[in-house]
C-alpha cells in the first residue's frame, strides 16, 4: 500500500504480481542523435587445445551506441586460416539476446559436430552415423557479426584459432607398432647370429 499503516494493530502484507520487462529505445530523432554501433570485446574458445570437442566459443560484445541492439551472426570454422576449407558453420546468438545501449554481454556458442565428443561429464562418447568428421589438428574459428544500423546492416569480424588432438587414440597403434617392431627385430637380430 502507498499508504502508511497506523501504528496500533498495524500488519504487513505481501502480494505477487506478474511483471514483464520491457526495454524501450528513446532518442531524439529530429536532432538525430541515434547511434547503433557493436564492438567485439573478445572471441575466443574457452581452451586452446582439446582432446575432443566440445569446443565453447566466448564473445564479449560491447554495444557502444545509445540503441538496444540484438546482434546475430555466423560462426565459420576452417582448417586454414583463409577460410578456404571451412567445415562447418554455427549459428551466433540463436535466442536473440538484446545488448543494452552502453552495455556489453557475454555470450557462449558450442560446436561439437565430431566423430568423437566430450559430455557434460567429461566422459568420451562417439557418435557412429559421423564417422567421417574425426576432429584432428589446428582450427581456425572467425565470427561475422551482423546488426541492424542505420543504413542497413552493419558487419564485424573476429578470428580465433584452436587445436584438437585426441591423444589418447594415438595410444593402441603405437603399442602395437611398437611390439610388431620388437618382434620384427628380435627376428632379424636373432637371425644374423
């Protein structure tokens, strides 16, 4: 109440409401002093080096304008670093995440499209039906993001580079080249005695 209790026999009440919260863009648009502009803070993955995807990327964007801006985009993924092989293509901010006018947002996009992948358990799992999509070697990640200005849309891009290898599969051919050279040449020696 907006009223205040009187102070003999006085209670307090609580009530919930339902509340939505709406961000609404104000300018002066006869002085024309709208101004939209995004600047990447960061891109980059939240480790160099994997065993096995899952690769997180993180993006700090900053908006510098005085607009709510909900920026979108395109992550390629490449296996040079002139994005002439890109392997794959994730989707940037999917949900449509606002970033406040003067503020900044943190925003995280995985890719895990692999033959071999970590879940949220740190445990292997391997998906049969992408065989041909083992993960091995140096990636080269760029962000194009996109926005809404005031001539159209308005681009900006980020590069990061990681690396996958999965070490431990490297473990059984190894031992059992290892064991096969042994033998080869316990044969061989033993043969010239």
């Amino acid at each position: 109440s907006t009223v205040p209790p009187e102070s003999k026999n006085s209670a307090v009440t609580l009530a919930t409401e339902i509340a939505v919260p709406i961000s609404i863009n104000y300018f002066n648009s006869v002085s024309g002093d709208e101004f939209r502009k995004l600047e990447i803070s960061t891109f980059e993955t939240d480790k160099k080096e994997y065993e096995y995807p899952v690769v997180q990327f993180i993006t700090k964007v900053l908006n510098k304008g005085n607009i709510n801006l909900v920026p979108t985009g395109q992550i390629f993924i490449s296996t040079d670093k002139d994005f002439q092989n890109i392997i794959e293509t994730v989707s940037f901010n999917e949900k449509g995440q606002t970033i406040f006018a003067g503020s900044g947002k943190v925003f995280t996009t995985n890719w895990e499209n692999s033959f071999i992948v970590l879940d949220q358990d740190g445990n292997t799992k391997v998906n049969l039906d992408k065989i041909s999509n083992l993960r091995i070697g140096q990636y080269f990640a760029q962000l194009n993001l996109i926005w809404d200005g005031l001539n159209g849309k308005e681009f900006l891009t980020a590069t990061t580079t990681f690396t996958i290898l999965p070490w431990k599969l490297f473990i059984p051919p190894v031992l059992i080249l290892g064991s096969f050279s042994y033998i080869l040449y316990k044969k061989v020696f033993k043969g010239k005695k």
